[in-house]
C-alpha cells in the first residue's frame, strides 16, 4: 500500500504543478470577447525580420486587441524545423473560468488527500508491526536495550575509571567510551523516533527525548571535555548524564 | 582507531582550573572575526551576488587563533568564538539582498539621512526578533526532530578534531583540500590582471573581453603611445567627469534644482559626443580627460580602473571541453550543441558547470547540469537520504514540469529549447515552488504544535525540570521580543509618515526631507514648496488619483486607516511572519542546509505593498530587510546551537551571547553599504547597481518584483496552487514533505543535482560501509568539503577586493 500512496502523490503532485501551471494561460481558441482587454504577461508570437532577427506579435504589458488575436492566430513559428502554432498566450490576469486545467487541479488535490490517507494508514500499519517485532528482538535493538545499554556503560566507566589514576588515562577512557556509545547507542535511541511516537504519541515522546537529549548532551560534554584533557569538567559531566537516562529508562517503562 | 585526546593539554595542570567555555579571549576573537567577515561578504555579496556561509569560517579562524597560535582555547571556547562571530557576520545577506533596493530605485541613504538609522534600528530589532523567537525551537527542531543541520553539523566535526584523534583531523584536512582543490578552477577567474595587446583577440574570441573592452585597450595604447588622445575623447571624458560630479551633487541634496538641471544638460551633451568616442568604456574617456589636463599620466591608463582589459586566471573553461560535434542533415551546426550561434560546439564544462544533460543527448530544454560546488555535495552528504527529498522536487520541476509544459505550448513556442528551464523557473516554478514551501511549513508547523508546546512548558518550568536551567529563561525573551516589536512599530511609524514621493506631483521638482505633506488614498504626499502643496489641495479626486496612478501607488488594504494604528498592525503582521518565516527556514536549514531567504523576501515585501498600498515602498523594504535579517540570524542560531548540543555546550551560554552581540551584524553591513554608495557616488554617480563595481544582482531581481507587484504582475494564484499542493503533500506521513519539494523548485536546480549526490552518495556508503563507517569517516570528510569551499572563497574574494 505505501508503494501506491507514493505513486499516487508523485503523480497528484506532477499532475496538480502541471494544472497549476496553466492558471495564467489564455488559450487562444477562446472567443474574442473573453480575450480582448487582457494584458500580456509575456511577448506573444513572433515575426522573422528580413535581418534574420524576430520580434513578437504583441509585447509584454500591450492589452490584446482583436488585431493582436487575429495575427497570434495566424502565427506559424518556425523552430528547429518544425512548424508551431502560438495556442496560449501568457495575462496577468486571472480567472476561473478561464483556468482550463482547473478540474485537474481538483483531482490532483484530491489525489493528494487520498495518498496522503493511505500513507498514514501504511505508515501506521509498518509502526505497529515494527514494534510487535521490536517486542521480540533481541535487548539492543530495541529502544529500552540501547538506554539500557547507555546506562551500563556509563556504570561499567564508573568502575573502571575508580581504578585508574592518572587523569590522562581516565580522559581517554571517557574519550574512547562516551566516543563509541556516540556511534552506537544513543543514535539506536534516536532512530526509534517513529515507534516510540506511534506508542506514546507526540506529546509525551517529546517529554521522553527532554530527559535523553539533556543527557546525551551531558555525555557529548564529557567527551569533550575530557578530549581537552579537563578530568574534572569530564566526570561532572558524566554524572549529569545519569539521571536523565535513568528517568528516560523509567519513562519507556509506563 | 585512536581516540587520544589532544596533546596540548595537561590533565594534571587542569586539576581544579576551571574548564574555559565562555572567557574574554573568545569574545573579542569572536567579535572581531565577526566584523572583519561581516564587512568582506557583504561587499562580496554586493558584488558577486552570493554570500559565503559564517559559521565553519569563523570555526575555523577561532580554532586557529585560540588553539593554534595562543594554546589554550579548549573545544567549547572555541565554539563560544564560532557563536559571537557568526551572529555578527551572517546577517549581510539579509541587508544586502534588500536595503540596496531602495538605492536602485532611486531613494537615497547617508548618514544625516534619518531613513538610514530608521532601517538599521529596524534591523537591530530584527536580529534580537529572529534570536528571541527562535530560542525556544531548539528543544523542538534539536532534540526532538532531530533536524540535521549540515552546516552545524559540519562545524562541530572541525571543533571535535583534535579529541578525536589524528586519523580523523587527516580525514578533516584531506576534505578541506580537496576542496579547494575542485574549487580553485572555479574561484580563480575572479582574479583577472592586465592583457597583453597580443592577445586581445584570442580573449575576444574565448569570450573573456567584450569588442569594447578590446576597442578601449587599443585606443588607449595609440593614446599612451602617442602621449595624448584626440579632442572628441577628452571632450566627452571632460563631461563625463563633469556629469559624475553633478550626479553626486543631485543625489547629496535632492532639493537642489541647479544640479538636476546641470545632469540632464550633461546627459545630452554625452549622448551627442561622435560615435568613436562612445564606442569607448566611460572610465578610459574619464581617464584620458584627467591626463590630458595633467592630473596623471598617460601610461597610468593601462590600469582596469581605467578600462584597460584584463584576463581572468585559470578556470575549467580554459580546458576547451567541449560538446561533441552533432551536424544537421544541410550540414551545419545542431543548434542543441551550439546556443551561442558562434560555429563551435559549446563549452561542456564552463568555470562553474558541468552540462551533463547535453553531453548525454538529454534535449536541453530538460536542465541537467551540475554546480562545481564541493560545499553542496558535502551538504548533501551530511543530509543524507532525508535530504534526497529536495531532489525530488528539482526533479518535478525539471525533469517533468518544464519539459511537459514546454512540449504541451505552456511555454510560448518562440522560446527557444535551451531558454525553457529558465522561463519555466520564473514563470511558475518559483510560485509554485514558494507556495508549496509555504503549505508545507504551515503543516509541518501544524504537526509539531505538541512537541513546541512540551519544549515551551519544560522551558517555563526553568530550573525545576533535569537540565531545565540551561535554555534561556522566557522571561528575559519575552523582553527582548516587546523591546524588539517597539522599535520595528516605531521604524514602520516613521517611514510612513515620509513622503512616499521623490518628486512634486505639480512641478516635478524633486522633494527635500522636510517637506509640506498632504495624505492621500493612505499615503504621505510631498511637495517641494507651500505654493505646489496650496495647488495640489485645489486638484479634484480625479487628478489626485491619476497622479497616483501614474506613481504605480494604489492603495493597501489598511488605506483607510489611522497612520499609527496601519503602522501598528503592519508591524505586528510583520513580526508575526518573522515568527513563521523564522520556522520555515529553521527547518530549511535543518533538514537541507538550504534557506530559502530570497522567497521570503519577495513574500515579505509584497505583504507590506498589499497592506500600505504599492507605493509604500520604503516600509516595504524595511520590513524586508527586517525579516531577512531576523531569519538568517534564526537558522544561523540553529546550527550554532545543533553544533553546541553535538560537543556539550550549554545552550543558555549561546543564546544569551547571540542575543547580546547579534545586533553589531546589522550596523557593519549598513555602514558597509553606506561607504559603498557613497564611495561608487564619486566615482561613477551612480550609488549602485549596473554601472558600479557593485552589481547587488539579489537587489536587483527584488527590485524588479516590486515594480512587478506594482504593475499587478504577481501570479497569486500560483502561489495558492502551491501552498495548496504543500499542505496536502504534508497530509501523508511526513509533514515537511511540501517544504522540501517547494524547496528545490524555487532554487537553482544546478545546486540541489550536486546536493542530491551527495545525499545518493550517503546512501551508498551506508548500504556498503555501514552506518557507523559512514558517520565516522564521511562526516568528517565532507565536513571538510563545506569548510574548503567556503574557506578558498573567502580567500579569493578578499584578493579580489585587494586587488580592486
């Protein structure tokens, strides 16, 4: 179903620019009554000069005059070899009467609206079997197993570090920890973005990623700072870190 | 992998030293890169018509300086020096795509001019507006979207280098050079020096000097040879000279009548000068005139300032890469392989494009070309498959609209194949294009209402909430807004009790600040004397009005309204759309890197002509300018702050620094354009624009938008077409999808092709390296390419300015 929802809005959507496209267009197979008095948007038709250069028929801002719509009618333009008929001319003015791709504009909303509904519905469909499936995934994956999985190496760093006592060494520990949860973990926490809205909804999933980014940040700042060498500033922030993922590992749990 | 930290700092001596974030050394480095980059991009951007991006430059500069030379700035210094300077030096693009306008359209600016200190206060407000409504998004666009912010992105790769071990600095290093090394080819042709008389022919023929550029350098030759030129030059020189002078005399004191006479006599005396000596450039007549009466010498006019032709340096085009030849069945040229009609197949890759579309066979009314632009591709690259999207919407306007509607007679038949991309674009693409952006925001902002409104309360909540105390507190940026929509109410109060009119509607003489007015159809009618404003109260409805009509002056939907009241709801309608355009390009810039301000501004200004009147021009432009500068500073703002939550900042720190210093942006790029003007007075009489050093091509494309709103030129319906279209693309699944779609309909399609490689060449890598290899290793390279090419730029463009 997703595949034809993407079908139908790439081809509503060409097909509604393309209507759209036509909303300034004066066919000049209207009668003269609806054409005369309408400024030109654009120069219209073109003559050959005898120095080989062109001119049009009626320049951009003229009001068409009967002579104008008799000489655009008769226009032959010749380009490229082949022979064109001036069909269209281009008016400020607008009117929808005159719109002639209007009806499939509608129906290119329409198709809008109606790809737009089954892609909810597919996309609906897709979260909640992703998350049947998440449920018996192995614990990584999901997005409980990842801040789990933060969280233990946040208490695994902890102990490591109460063992070791030169700060440098402490620094790159955290450089080299908080670095790797950097690419793994809290980016597969970030990826759940879609599951965890369709299960909690916008609201409280905004709430979730306030405690989670706090954190992240807080583990992102202690990566920094110990990258700069600063042991104080990189435990510190190691320790701000907890709470927030610890409230975020609560929060999933509701 | 190694993840060493970096050597110049001792652990041992940081015990108990405070960590450095926010110090003294960063803000001034900060401020004064600020200024200095500020003031070199807008006089670029007037020049070039493109700016450069801030940020990764002053990344740069700050890493260099702080950590390099005085060995000791840490990561977050460094990033406080990125924040101060980019929040001066990002705004330029705002001014200098609006405020020249009014220079164009024949207003003036100086700085006894009140009009000039009203705009930049205007835009002050603006910078504060764009900063303080913006703020409370971060939670919103950064934590919870997740937006991507290449840019940002970017810079917070250059400011972990070190951290991040030597391996990922080479791979940093390697994209900066590559580059540069891509985009030299580009860049260098800015450089042009002086031709030889030998090869002014092959230049001609390449393309490179026009026949008068070539015309001029041999008479000046003959002139230098000779140590004198004939009469009929140095008497036109001599007017010309005389004209530039009773220019800058008119446009210093538009009440002086002696002066504007005097102009209109030179004018006609220079337009009856013999053919020969108009053949030549104005500055080699002027120039042969100043030596002939001693003031230099003859052969100080073999300069370009003189009109001495010059050669640009080295650029792509000079490798002849041309299109294969294709011939007709009569035997001559295909017209698909030669648009310029000159017998030779064209260039295939020219100094900044790579024309793939035609090299393939593609007919060219269907655009295939590429930008030579490593910045987008890294762009690209760091967007990653969400960014494919904007692809998708150059390739709707490309590759079916233009070519559907141009084979269906949409586009009139006398447009030639290759005119087609160009006509579709401004015909309906851009409409089109800037509605769907529109509907797509309006969804997009529909849809994030919850999360905003969990991100405002956590903020309200301040310090009771986890990390809480580290957003900048509602209550200092509520103040900041009420302070910031009082100076934009005042700003709007004045101009629009300014004459709309240069010049007396009975006498046409031009009208002095301080003049008589009369209110007319809601605007502010001025007069040169009493006697013209007594004759203008005996005129009936009817003169009155054909005299406004022939001003292009009609009148706006709050015509009929007390001045203050109208000025009042036209700047909070203004501010209000500060608020949502702020949001759009947010988003933009966050999800593509792209930002549409350009769109903005037009929409802006037309909202402004429709609410005053057409003719309501000067409040159109402020607001304009306003705006711009409110959204460039709002998206800048995000990708500061998506740096600063990338390496730890606290976002309080940023904020209240941005907030502080934004306001210097605003004032440098004014002064700039006011020492411009007054500069290109001197020496071509004319503020800017065609015939100056100075272009400002962006001034100029809104320029002709107001004369085209004024003329009833602006296709309304397609705007609504679009917006229409966005906000039922944002229906489905994805609620921006309209804005990325709108996005790459409206601008230059070549751009978004390289964006989209790079955004395809994420995805490649991902599937074969993986997502970890990809992020590690790919950020970091691309990373460089948007550095390199902003960086080489930046660099050329101060040569050029050197150098002229």
């Amino acid at each position: 179903m997703k595949l034809i929802a993407n079908l139908l809005l790439a081809i509503s959507v060409a097909i509604g620019a393309l209507a759209a496209s036509t909303a300034y267009l004066a066919p000049l197979s209207l009668p003269d009554d609806r054409l005369i008095g309408l400024t030109l948007n654009a120069d219209a038709g073109r003559v050959d000069n005898a120095d080989g250069s062109h001119s049009p028929i009626a320049h951009r801002g003229e009001a068409l005059t009967p002579t104008h719509l008799a000489a655009l009618r008769a226009n032959v333009i010749q380009r490229r070899g082949a022979s064109l008929d001036v069909r269209y001319v281009s008016v400020k003015e607008f009117a929808w009467a005159r719109w002639q791709g209007r009806w499939i504009f509608a129906l290119a909303l329409f198709g809008l609206l109606l790809g737009g509904l089954m892609m909810r519905a597919a996309s609906k469909k897709d979260l909640a079997e992703a998350d049947a499936k998440a449920a018996d995934a192995p614990p990584g994956e999901s997005p409980e197993g990842a801040i789990a999985a933060v969280l233990a190496t946040l208490d695994a760093l902890g102990r490591d570090m109460t063992d070791i006592a030169d700060p440098r060494a402490r620094c790159q520990m955290i450089v080299q920890r908080v670095g790797e949860l950097q690419v793994t973990h809290l980016p597969a926490f970030v990826e759940a973005k879609p599951r965890l809205i369709s299960r909690m909804g916008l609201g409280a999933y905004a709430e979730l990623m306030g405690n989670f980014s706090y954190g992240e940040r807080m583990l992102n700042r202690a990566w920094s700072t110990a990258a700069d060498g600063h042991i104080g500033e990189a435990s510190t922030s190691l320790a701000n870190a907890r709470k927030p993922l610890q409230l975020t590992a609560a929060a999933l749990k509701k | 992998m190694s993840n060493a930290p970096g050597p110049q700092f001792d652990p041992q001596a940081n015990r108990g030293a405070k960590y450095r974030e926010v110090t003294a050394a960063a803000i001034i480095f900060g401020l004064l890169i600020g200024i200095v980059i500020n003031a070199a991009i807008a006089y670029a951007g007037l020049k070039i018509g493109f700016t450069i991006v801030g940020s990764p430059i002053a990344a740069v500069l700050g890493f260099g300086v702080l950590r390099g030379i005085l060995r000791k700035g840490s990561i977050l210094e460094v990033n406080i020096t990125q924040t101060v300077g980019s929040s001066i030096d990002t705004v330029n693009s705002g001014i200098i795509f609006t405020v020249p306008v009014l220079l164009l359209l024949g207003y003036t600016l100086s700085w006894s001019d009140p009009n000039f200190w009203v705009l930049t206060a205007s835009c002050v407000a603006g910078v504060v507006l764009g900063v303080a409504f913006i703020i409370p998004l971060r939670k919103q666009m950064i934590e919870i979207d997740r937006l991507r912010f290449p840019s940002g992105t970017a810079v917070a790769a250059i400011l972990k280098s070190p951290g991040a071990g030597p391996k990922k600095a080479i791979v940093l290093l390697s994209g900066i050079a590559i580059a540069m090394l891509i985009r030299f080819p580009v860049a260098l042709p800015a450089l042009r020096f002086n031709a030889d008389i030998g090869e002014l022919d092959r230049l001609v023929d390449a393309g490179k000097i026009s026949e008068r550029d070539r015309a001029t350098t041999l008479a000046i030759q003959d002139w230098i040879d000779a140590g004198g030129a004939p009469p009929e030059v140095v008497a036109l020189g001599r007017t010309l000279d005389a004209l530039s002078e009773a220019r800058a005399d008119a446009a210093k004191d538009p009440s002086n009548e002696a002066a504007a006479e005097r102009v209109e006599a030179l004018e006609a005396e220079a337009a009856g000068a013999p053919p020969e000596a108009l053949a030549l450039t104005p500055s080699a007549l002027m120039g042969a005139f100043e030596a002939s009466s001693g003031e230099r010498s003859w052969s100080s006019l073999r300069s370009r300032r003189a009109g001495w032709a010059t050669k640009p340096l080295w650029g792509y085009s000079d490798l002849g890469l041309r299109l294969p030849e294709r011939r007709l069945a009569d035997g001559t040229l295909n017209p698909e392989v030669d648009h310029d009609g000159d017998g030779v197949p064209d260039l295939v890759l020219d100094n900044e494009h790579f024309d793939l579309g035609r090299l393939l066979g593609i007919p060219s009314y269907i655009f295939f070309v590429l930008a030579i632009t490593p910045l987008s591709l890294g762009a690209g690259y760091l967007s990653g498959k969400p960014g494919l999207m904007v692809l998708a919407g150059g390739v709707l306007a490309y590759f079916v609209l233009n070519p559907v509607a141009y084979r269906l007679g949409f586009i009139p038949p006398s447009v030639e194949p290759h005119q087609a991309p160009d006509v579709g674009r401004i015909a309906f693409n851009r409409p089109l294009g800037i509605g769907l952006l529109l509907g797509g925001a309006m969804m997009g902002v529909l849809s994030a209402l919850p999360a905003m409104r969990a991100a405002l309360k956590s903020i309200a909540r301040g310090s009771k909430t986890v990390g809480g105390a580290s957003e900048l507190g509602l209550k200092t940026i509520t103040i900041a807004i009420l302070g910031a929509i009082l100076v934009v109410f005042l700003a709007a109060d004045y101009v629009h009790k300014e004459a709309f009119n240069r010049f007396d509607p009975v006498n046409g003489a031009p009208v002095a600040r301080q003049v008589e007015t009369a209110e007319h159809m809601g605007y502010a009618v001025g007069f040169a004397t009493e006697e013209t404003a007594a004759e203008w109260a005996s005129w009936d409805d009817a003169q009155r009005d054909a005299y406004m009509a022939s001003q292009n002056a009609k009148p706006g939907w709050l015509s009929g309204m007390n001045p203050h009241v109208k000025a009042a709801i036209i700047a909070l309608v203004g501010v209000a759309w500060i608020w949502f355009a702020g949001i759009i390009i947010a988003q933009c810039t966050g999800m593509t890197d792209w930002s549409p301000i350009s769109g903005m501004a037009l929409l802006t200004v037309v909202l402004v002509l429709l609410l005053g009147g057409t003719g309501d021009v000067i409040a159109g432009v402020l607001l304009g300018a306003t705006l711009c500068v409110a959204i460039t500073i709002a998206s800048d703002m995000m990708q500061d702050l998506k740096t600063g939550h990338m390496i730890g900042a606290t976002p309080r720190k940023q904020q209240m620094l941005e907030l502080s210093f934004t306001g210097i942006g605003p004032i440098v790029s004014m002064v700039t354009i006011l020492i411009i003007a007054a500069a290109n007075m001197e020496k071509f009489g004319v503020a800017i624009g065609p015939g100056t050093d100075t272009t400002a091509p962006q001034a100029q494309a809104l320029a002709a938008v107001i004369t085209g709103v004024q003329g009833g030129e602006m296709p309304y319906m397609l705007y609504g077409a679009g917006a229409a279209l966005g906000v039922l693309l944002g229906f489905g699944a994805f609620a921006g999808l309209g804005v990325l779609v709108g996005l790459s309909m409206y601008l230059p399609f070549q751009y978004i092709l390289t964006y989209g490689i790079g955004c395809l060449l994420n995805m490649a890598v991902t599937r074969v390296k993986g997502r970890g290899w990809s992020e590690e290793w790919g950020v970091p390279l691309c990373a460089g390419l948007v550095v390199g090419e902003a960086l080489l730029d930046l660099g050329v463009n101060g040569l050029v300015l050197l150098m002229s």
